[in-house]
C-alpha cells in the first residue's frame, strides 16, 4: 500500500504546485512559446521576484524547464501534455456551468 501512497502524494504535489491563478496563467502563456520572466511580469503585473517564485514551484514539480540565454532565463512546458489537463478542467467548468444554468431554470 506504500507505493500506492507516494504515486498518489506525488500526483498531489503536482497539482498543488499549479493550483494558483498566476501559475495556471503562467502555464497558459508558455504553452505558446517561451517566456522569460520579464515577459511574464509585464503580462501579470506582480514583481520579478514573486513571478521567479512562482516559475520555481513549476519547475520544482517538473511542469516548466529553462535555458539561459546571456543573462535572460526563458521558461518553457517541459511536458506539453499539461495543457490536455487544463483542457480537461476546461470540460469540467463547461459541464458545471450547464448544470448550474439548468439547476437555476428548474427551480423558478
């Protein structure tokens, strides 16, 4: 049962590292190519620092990679196959909508 236990605590991990709105954003964004980090700080709005954090946590749990080019870091998907989940998250939320809108009109 042990091992059962750390695949799913890892499985975890990586969902707790994208589960914030800037990281989801930050995703998103690199999904359609490189990004260094000014890029992404103009983009969000917050400090570089907090933007490197929060590329760190994707990078810690294995989402984002880099490369170093001079003194600019660029961040890209290190496993394109992320955005088939934010796909299906997407599906979710539609689903949910419809059923709140259908839950709405039943109890006019």
């Amino acid at each position: 049962m042990k091992h059962k236990e750390d695949y799913y605590k890892l499985r975890s991990e990586i969902i707790k590292a994208m589960s914030h709105p800037s990281r989801l954003f930050i995703i998103e964004e690199i999904s359609k190519g490189e990004k260094c980090v000014c890029e992404l700080t103009d983009m969000i709005g917050a400090d570089i620092s907090t933007i490197s954090k929060h590329l760190s946590v994707l990078k810690k749990a294995g989402i984002v990679t880099d490369r170093k080019e001079g003194t600019t870091v660029f961040y890209r998907l290190r496993v394109e196959c992320i955005m088939d989940f934010m796909n299906c998250i997407d599906n979710v939320m539609k689903s949910n909508a419809k059923t709140s809108s259908n839950a709405a009109r039943c109890c006019k």
